[in-house]
C-alpha cells in the first residue's frame, strides 16, 4: 500500500469525486 505519495487511493478518491459531486463542490478541480 503505497500512501506515502500524498494522493489518496484510487476507490477514496472516486468515494470523495462522488461526494463531492452531491455536494456541489466540485467546480473547476482537474480531476
């Protein structure tokens, strides 16, 4: 498990996409 890069892993990071989306937040990150 390599977490010490800085980025989250691939199924977090889709999880945190897709909460933010609900929320609303999401507006001009480069995803």
């Amino acid at each position: 498990m390599d977490e010490s890069c800085g980025k989250p892993p691939e199924h977090a990071r889709r999880a945190f996409i897709e909460a933010a989306k609900e929320a609303g937040i999401l507006m001009e990150y480069d995803w």
